[in-house]
C-alpha cells in the first residue's frame, strides 16, 4: 500500500463468509471518509440489496461517518457492543435494508460479523438453531488482567488437549485469526488462571 494505507482485508473476509453462507454478493468497493460519496453508496445498496454490510468508519473518529449516514438515511437500533473486539459495531436500517455496520479493525470486523450478522442472515434463511454450539475446554494460560466487556480471545489447542492463547490480541492482528482454532468467550471482568475451565466457541462451529 502507499504510506499511510492499509491493505483491504476486511472485504475479503466477510465475502468469503458470506459465500459460506450462500449469500449473493454485490461489491461496492471502498468509498472515501466522504459524507456525499457515502451517502450516494448507501442509497444505491439500500435499493438494490436486503441487507447491507460496510465495515469502518462507526466509530467517533473526525471522519467516521457511516453512522451519521445511518441515521439520516433511517435509523440506528444500536451502536457501541459491550464486547472486545469490536465495540463500535453499528446496526440500523434504510427503508427495508437492513444495515450492518462493522468495525474497521479486522479482528473487530470478523468477530461481530460471527456473532451478529451470522445469526441473522442465517434466521432469514430458515434456519432454527443459530447459536454456536460452545465447548467446554481447559485454559492452558494465565488471563489476569480481562476487559470489563465481554470478550472473544483468539486461541487454538495444543497437545496437551487444552488451550493456548495468541501472544496478542490486538484486534488489527488479523493473522491471529488463521492461527487459532476459534475464541475463548470470556465474562466480562473474569480472570482465568491455567487449568479453568472456559467457554470455547470453535471456528468449525461458527464458520459454517
């Protein structure tokens, strides 16, 4: 990228779990941090698709507009997650579209995706059980210091049958992603010491 920009992997990610769904797909591209360019998107995505997804721009950054589009446009029914990652996630409509706006961080964007737009897109295809079937699992790693929201820690399991965490988990990190096996749903403000037992939400079950 030049200086200053960062590669488009958000967009890669979420069509490739859209197809999983079987989702038709129409690509917009990447619109500029400008209100009559976003707008003019919005408005060509609302008439032309059922549910919309954008990723970035929610949150309360100088050019972060898609959620003051949201709500000119129509309405925002929430925005802000008690969730790490991903707390700026936004959700609304424009007429009868239904809008899913992610975080700009990739971690942020593929988790709330998991999460939120999964089980939705999945209700209005008929399907009945949503929810990721969660396992129980054996932390094999010290977390001591845990957000006060809820969160989604990228880990993978060893040898030993438990589970190891990423060295870090930064939510622009998205490689951390590919290198775990799923995330450790943890409590809000719950500490986990090795050898606790914790709630796992495997990739094979959310990915599907």
């Amino acid at each position: 990228p030049r200086p200053g920009a960062i590669y488009d992997s958000n967009r890669y990610t979420v069509m490739g779990l859209l197809t999983r769904l079987g989702c038709e797909m129409v690509d917009l591209g990447v619109c500029p941090d400008d209100p009559d360019l976003l707008r003019d998107r919005f408005q060509q995505a609302a008439a032309s698709a059922d549910v919309v997804i954008t990723s970035g721009g929610v949150s309360v950054g100088e050019a972060d507009f898609t959620k003051a589009m949201m709500r000119e446009l129509g309405d925002v029914a929430f925005w802000r997650i008690a969730m790490r990652p991903g707390r700026p996630m936004a959700v609304g409509r424009i007429g009868s579209c239904v809008l899913f706006g992610l975080p700009g961080n990739p971690v942020s964007s593929f988790v709330t995706f998991l999460i939120f737009v999964r089980p939705f897109l999945l209700r209005t295809q008929g399907v009945q059980r949503v929810a990721p079937q969660a396992l129980d699992a054996r932390a094999d790693f010290d977390w001591l210091r845990p957000d006060t929201r809820r969160e989604f820690l990228r880990a993978r399991w060893n040898e030993q049958g438990g589970l190891d965490l990423y060295p870090t988990q930064d939510s622009a990190v998205l490689t951390s992603t590919a290198w775990a096996d799923g995330f450790v749903d943890n409590p809000a403000s719950q500490v986990v010491h090795a050898g606790d037992r914790v709630r796992f939400l495997p990739f094979s079950e959310l990915c599907r």
